[in-house]
C-alpha cells in the first residue's frame, strides 16, 4: 500500500516540527557571531597607512579616494559605502595591511551623503553595543542530531 | 518585441513581472480555455549590460560584476571567468588550490539545488514550508562559507592563480559534520516531500520532454539529464580536480518534472561526496601563484565551460594585448532552457495550471539569461 | 434689593455643584424602580427565553463563533509557523502575537471600501454578508447536549444542514458575477464544480450514518454512538467524510478556487475593507460547522464520560475537546500536502469518494440487516 505509506509517512515527518524551536534570530535583541573572516565595514590604521594609493586602483567600483585627513599627514582612503561591494579586494593588496575588516554591518543612514566615510571616520569603530542599543546577546549556531540550535556566546 | 498576431478564439495572457510567482520575466501565454496553446518568453526585463562592463573593467576586477549574475551560485561563475583568465593569461594553478575551488563549487551547487527545490514545492501550492526548511538548511552551508571565505553568498574567492585565502583551522571537521547532517535531512526531505502522494501527482508526467527534442532543441543541465543525456562537463571535461574525485552523473528516463527534481535531488548527494572527499584528501602545498595585479593578455581568444547547476555556461573571451578583455561573450544556460520552456507547449500538453510547476522544474534564474 | 441679588447669586454659583449632585442621586435612585417596574412582559420573555438566549449569543451562537474565528486565525499563524520552523506574530501583544489578529481587523476596518465601476452595487455589497451567515446558520443545528440545541429540528435537523450547506455554492458565483470580471467569474464557476463533486459522497455518507442509527434527529444519532462510535464500523464513510470537510471548507489540499486562478484569490479578488473580512472570516465559519458535523456524526458527539457532575456541562466540554483536537490535524495538513489541480480534485470527488461513499452504503445495509448494529 504504497499510496497509504505517501499519505501518512509526510504527516509523521511534520508533525514533530511543531514542537521544534523555531530557527530564528531575534534581531535587534539577538546577534550572530560572525566568522573571523566576515568582510563587514573597514578599519583604517592611520599608523600603517602610506598613502600608496593601490586599494584606489584596485579596487572595482572606484569606491576609494584619497583624501586629506585631520590631524595626520598625507593621504589617507575615504571609502563609499554606497558602491562599495565588500569584495575585499582592498584589505587583501594593501601591502601594509593597514585596512582590515571588521563585523559591523549596520550602514543604514537617512541621508546618502553619510555613506561616504572618511577616514577619521574609518579609523575607529563603535562597539556593537552603541550601533545596535538594543542588543542583548550574542548567539552562534550549533548542529545537533536533527536541528540547528542557536546557543548563547555572550551577554551584553 | 513584436508579438505574433493573435489566432481567433484564442486568449492572451500576459504573465507579466507582476506575478507572483513568474519570476522577473514576462511570459505571454496564448491560452484555450485552460490549455497553453503557445509560449512566448519575453525577456530583457533585468538586463543590466554585464558584458559592457566588463569591458571596462581589469581581469582581476572584472570579477566582482560577473559573479552577481547569478546569485545563489556566484562560485561556479567566477570560476568560469577565472578559468578563461587564467588561459588567457597562461597561468598555472597548484593543485591544493583545485582541490579548495572544487570544494567550494560544489557547495554552492548545494545551495542552488536547495534554492530551486523549495521554490518547485512552492509552485505546487504548498505553503512555503519546504521552501523555508531549505532556506534553513542552506543556513548550514551558509556559515561554511562564510568561515571559509568571508562571506555569504559573493564569495570573490577564486583569483587566477589559485584561491584568497587557505583553508582555516578546523575546517574540515566541521565540514564533515555539517556534510553528516545534511545528509539526514536529505533523507527526511525524500520521504516527507519528494514520496509525498500529492507531490507526485502535482509533478508527475508533467510537460514531458523526450531525449531526441531535447538534444535538438538544445537543453542543458538537469533539464538534459532529466530525459536521460549523460552530458556533464564535469566528467567531459574536466576542470578544477574534478578529473581526480569521483562522482557520478546522474541521469533519470522519464523526462517530467518529477525526473528533473530527482536529478536534482540526486546530484545534491553526489556533491556530499565530493565535499567529504575533498576533506579527507586533500593534499597539502601553496595555494596561490602570484599573478600580476594590472596583467595584460596576448591577443586572442579563449573558450571556457563550467557546469553551474543551471547547465553549462560558456565564456568567450577575446583580448587585445590590454588590460581590459576586448570582449566577453557570455553563453548562459537558463537562455538555452527557456528556449526550451517555449516549445514545450508544441511538444506536450501543458495546462494553466501547471505552468508554475513546469518553469520552476526548469528552474531558470532570469538575472542569468538576461545578464 | 442688591444684596438679595447677591445672595441669590452667590447661592445659585456655590449651589450649582450641589443641584448636580442632587439631581444624579435623584436619577439613580429612581432608576432601578423605573427597570423594575418595565414592561412586566419584557422581564418575563427574557426569563422564558434565557436559555435560547444564552445559546444565540454565547454557545453557539455569536460569542463562539467569533472567538473561534479570532483563536483559529491566531492559532494558525502561529501552529504554521512553528511547523515551518519560524515565530509567527510576535511583536503584537506581548511577544506572542495574540493582539495581532484585533490590529488586521481594524485595519480591515479603515480601509476603504472599492466597488468596481461596472460591477452591481446591491449583489456586491451584499453578498459578503451572507458568506459567513449561511455556514453559522447551519451551526445551528448541532447539539451540545441533548438539551442544549440552538433550534431542535427534531427529525429534520441532518436534511436541514444539508439543505442549508448546499446553498453555500450559490453565493461565491452569485459574487464572481456581481463583480463583472472574467476571472472573478471564472473563480465562481470552479468553486460550484468542487462544491458540488464534493457534496454528493457526503450525502450518501451522513444517509448511511442516519440508517444506522436510525433516525435523522442529530441528537438521536449522537445516543445511538454511546457504544461505538460510528467511525469504527463505518471506517470508508470516515475517510469519506474527512476529506469533504477539507474541501467544503476550502483547505489546502483542496483550495482549488482560492489560489488556483491566474488571478489572485479567485471569486474574492475584488473585495476590499470590512468586505474581505467577511469573506476571510466565512472560510472559519464554514469550517467550524462542517468539523462539528463531522464530530456529530463519526466521532460520537457529545458523548464521554461524566466529569463535571452535571451532564450539560461534561457533555459541552467533550464535544469541545474533539474539536479541538480535530482543528490542529486539518490546519497541519496544510503544510503536509501540496495543493491538487482542479480537473484531480474533481476526479478525486467524482470517481472515487463516490464509488466508496456508496460502498459504504452497502456495507451500513448488510450490517443493520444482519443484525449487527
């Protein structure tokens, strides 16, 4: 009876799920951990810098420009944040790794002008507290025999 | 476009880009009651001049545009571009490096298999359950990826010469603990939807495509496998260490809808193999050779194929001595299925109502053929 | 004289507070008075009709009905969810969405409602109302407690469901035409054929239940079942039956009309506002009273053993119980099975459940003429 067994094996199969939890990341009150190699927003170290200018020409959307910064001779990349495609192009050619990633990846602004980051801006990074104020704790997933389960890494 | 004029007593209907479930197409439908008489696809609706760009952009940087072209496997198509590259070019990949791309590749075939079976299950009326079970276990290989190469789903992992980054600490564990798991829910998936009594129905005998019409008419991918061509350029061939691991081509007889799922369902496990091979045996050495930010390319022309899990796309490459590619002609695959798709309505009979079930066992991605 | 003035002035100032005062204890104080001494046949027809009044306004009358549209469309976003592995409402009312489903009917509420230009104002407008109400009058025929029927047809009360439940067909195409689309139309026709293909093996099935127990009377049949429930000798008419609840309450598997359309949502596409809400809401109405039947008939009513002490109120709780254990296994069947096309759905009613509808008939017959049962 093959057909019976297509009938009522599906319906055996979900009915378990009910009792599942659900595999959902509650933002803004939860957050993953991200890899270590997540390409998110850069970090420009002013001290590494030289001013070379290869992350301008490598990279593929001509998202940087070297600009003047405050307080720090020479030029330093001003990245836009509108174009930039997060390729990662940049971070890996610069001979001096003086641009790094980070895991913010919360840029959403009102005015398309805030986009654009200069390096002063670039060079510090907020916590994850003060860009996300809500946020609770930090959660990574882990595979059991029949789910994937999200457990807590840290509280905030 | 110029549509063909309208037979009396015949309707039609406009399965426009605000349908949803149509996808970012257009399709014309000339319809009898509730038989399609006659498919037109009119596409171009997401053009976007990739192949323009890339004549403006260097081979390294030219990457970036060509993976966005399809969006759940952009591996398979960066690796196109990179082998074409690197012919142009006339460099040398180490082996570990093959090995790493292979692997990569293969999960990204994963991915897009997961994608197109939630979205057939979508098409048969069932409630987005199965479609949202893949999304979460795409989840799995989601983070994979994301450890191995930094992101989601724009991985930019291939260069010519080899790969980014090597692979990190304790990778190949958790690979084969998430390649156990997905083995699991693989076989719950089998029992639960694709042995489901009104699945079948929904699929079975469904827009039938026989061997000889799809040769001739130029099918490819899981489509071609579907009605028993063993035609796989994996094992044709063979590029990225594919030569070394052992697979099977799949290929069913029945030419349906429910032929093109298994096949896809069938691959998604042949993949798993891959991937543990390649965790186990993966040999040591560099994973890079140094190739030129800024290099140029001897005038020529170079032809490149990879299997997507579309099909099979091609890159023709033609190069002017500069730092740009002269020109570069993309063949993709969901182009030559959707030609397919058209004629469909001569060569069997498909009713209304299973048109969404039809075009998404074809499982086109329109961003593909309209590049 | 002024000081007079003054005086009264100052009185009518600072006593102004005080006249209120006096006046709202006056009103209140004569107002029971006045209540009691109403109509004298106002208090002593709402005495005589307390029951029948309690049965149409709270069980099952209006009160149930409404709540169990509210709980149903709750609890099916939320049980669905949780099958498909996410949250569902969450924000809305305390992190479990139970304030979700009051915010989407007063959006319903505000927004406006759009009659097309060419459509027929009276049948458009109208019709959404006797979309729920018909499916709540056959409700009304299903007993809670031998006592404890809203309107006792006595012998008449399984005919009449069925009379009244065959009129259901009548109203989705009397609106896919007052809406003067083609595919509204189109939508109306498909719901007459599958209304229909289903209609005629219930028919046949609740005919061998009231042969077997051996009257019409709701009530009786639910008496007879004290033993054995009718499901276990009557098992096809069980699955028979099953089935046409699914698809006379428009389901998945079985939603053919609603989704299947190259337009949207079929006969209901047109309507907008409070207008939709209704149609929404018809779709739990008819599946409320369809389940309930079903229970009535195969699964032994009202019957169970006596927990409460007085048998009106164990016999209200059991019938609720199946209820709802029988709610959770259609709504889950919703992410278990695909949808059929319509032309399967059809031949399913037609060349199926028919012959078996009818063998069951034959089956019923051999066992009261052998005595059996």
């Amino acid at each position: 009876m093959s057909l019976l067994k297509k009938l009522f094996k599906p319906f055996l199969i979900v009915a378990p799920y009910v009792l599942r939890n659900s595999q959902t990341v509650a933002y803004p009150d939860e957050r993953l951990v991200f890899a270590e190699r997540f390409r998110g927003r850069h970090k420009l170290h002013f001290d590494r810098c030289i001013g070379c200018g290869t992350c301008a020409r490598v990279c593929p959307d001509n998202s940087i420009v070297l600009v003047e910064a405050e307080g720090h001779e020479g030029k330093y990349p001003q990245i836009d944040y509108g174009t930039c495609s997060l390729c990662g192009y940049c971070v890996e050619f610069c001979p001096k790794a003086a641009l790094e990633f980070t895991d913010l990846v919360e840029f959403s602004t009102r005015d398309a002008s805030e986009l654009v980051y200069s390096p002063e801006r670039l060079a510090e990074v907020p916590s994850i507290k003060e860009v996300v104020p809500r946020l609770k704790r930090r959660i990574e997933p882990y595979l059991t025999k029949t789910e994937m389960k999200y457990r807590k890494v840290e509280d905030l | 476009m110029t549509e063909p004029e309208i037979k009396p007593d015949i309707m039609r209907i406009s399965w426009g880009p605000q349908h949803p479930m149509s996808g970012q197409t257009r399709i014309l439908l000339d319809v009898d009651g509730e038989k399609v008489h006659r498919i037109i696809a009119d596409l171009g609706f997401t053009h976007r001049g990739i192949e323009k760009i890339l004549e403006n952009r260097t081979f390294l940087k030219g990457i970036i545009p060509i993976e966005r072209m399809v969006m759940v496997d952009t591996a398979n198509i960066g690796l196109g571009y990179v082998l074409a590259i690197e012919e142009a070019l006339g460099v040398e990949v180490p082996e570990r490096a093959n090995w790493i791309r292979s692997m990569l590749c293969e999960m990204t075939r994963i991915n897009s298999h997961l994608y197109a079976f939630g979205l057939q299950a979508e098409a048969t009326g069932y409630f987005p359950a199965v479609f949202l079970w893949t999304t979460i276990d795409r989840e799995v290989l989601l983070d994979l990826m994301e450890k191995l190469t930094g992101a989601r789903w724009s991985y930019n992992f291939f260069l010519p010469g080899g790969v980014h980054h090597d692979l990190p600490e304790g990778f190949q564990e958790e690979v084969l603990e998430g390649v156990d798991y997905l083995r699991r829910r693989f076989q719950q998936y089998w029992d639960a939807m694709v042995e489901n009594a009104t699945f079948e129905m929904r699929c079975k005998g469904v827009a039938v495509l026989k061997k000889e019409d799809a040769i001739r008419l130029g099918a490819t991918g899981p489509v071609l496998r579907g009605s028993g061509v063993d035609m796989d350029v994996r094992k044709d061939e063979p590029y990225a260490a594919y030569g070394d691991l052992d697979f099977k081509v799949i290929t069913e007889t029945a030419g349906d809808s429910m032929a093109r799922l298994k096949v896809r369902f069938h691959e998604i496990e042949q993949s798993l193999n891959i991937i543990e091979q390649v965790a186990n045996e993966i040999p040591g050495g560099p994973v890079k050779t140094r190739v030129p930010l800024f290099a140029r390319a001897k005038p020529g022309e170079v032809f490149s194929r990879v299997e997507t899990p579309r099909g099979e796309m091609g890159i023709h490459l033609f190069t002017d001595g500069g730092m740009n590619p002269y020109r570069v002609k993309i063949n993709s695959p969901t182009l030559r299925n959707m030609y397919v798709f058209e004629r469909l309505a001569e060569l069997d009979e498909i009713l209304v109502a299973d048109l969404t079930v039809v075009i998404n066992s074809i499982d086109p991605w329109y961003l593909d053929s309209d590049r | 004289m002024f000081t007079t003035l003054w005086n009264w002035l100052v009185n009518a100032l600072f006593g102004l507070p005080g006249a209120i005062w006096r006046f709202a204890v006056g009103f209140l104080t004569w107002l029971p008075g006045a209540l009691l001494r109403l109509p004298g046949w106002l208090w002593r027809f709402l005495w005589i009709n307390f029951k029948p009044l309690m049965q149409i306004l709270i069980l099952p009358g209006l009160a149930f009905i409404l709540v169990f549209a509210i709980i149903a469309v709750w609890f099916e976003r939320k049980f669905l969810a949780r099958a498909m592995l996410r949250v569902g409402p969450y924000y809305c009312g305390k992190r479990a969405g139970l304030l979700q489903v009051f915010a989407d009917f007063l959006k319903l509420f505000m927004k406006e409602i759009i009659i097309p230009y060419d459509a027929e104002r009276a049948f458009f407008t109208m019709m959404p109302v006797l979309v729920p109400t018909l499916p709540a009058l056959a409700l009304v025929l299903i007993p809670f407690d031998q006592n404890w029927v809203l309107f006792d047809a006595g012998s008449l009360s399984l005919p009449m469901f069925f009379a009244i439940a065959g009129l259901a067909p009548l109203i989705p195409i009397f609106t896919g035409w007052a809406a003067n689309n083609k595919y509204t139309a189109i939508g109306g026709f498909r719901v007459a054929f599958l209304y229909i293909s289903a209609e005629i093996p219930l028919v046949i099935c609740a005919a061998a239940v009231a042969i077997m127990a051996g009257s019409f009377d709701l009530v009786k049949i639910v008496e007879a079942q004290r033993d054995m429930w009718f499901a276990v000798p009557q098992f096809i008419g069980f699955v028979i039956f099953f089935l046409g609840v699914i698809i006379e309450a428009e389901r998945t598997p079985f939603d053919v009309p609603t989704a299947e359309t190259e337009l949207v949502l079929g006969w209901r596409t047109e309507f907008s506002g409070i207008l939709f809400g209704f149609t929404m809401m018809a779709e739990y109405v008819a599946f409320q009273a369809w389940a309930l039947l079903f229970i009535t008939l195969y699964l032994g009513g009202f019957n169970g053993p006596d927990i409460f002490g007085s048998t009106m109120y164990s016999h209200i709780f059991w019938l609720l119980l199946k209820f709802a254990i029988l709610v959770p296994i259609i709504i889950l069947l919703r992410c278990v099975f695909p949808r059929l096309r319509l032309d399967q759905t059809l031949r399913l009613g037609w060349y199926y459940l028919t012959p078996l509808a009818v063998l069951n008939l034959f089956i019923v017959l051999a066992l009261k003429l052998w005595g059996v049962a």
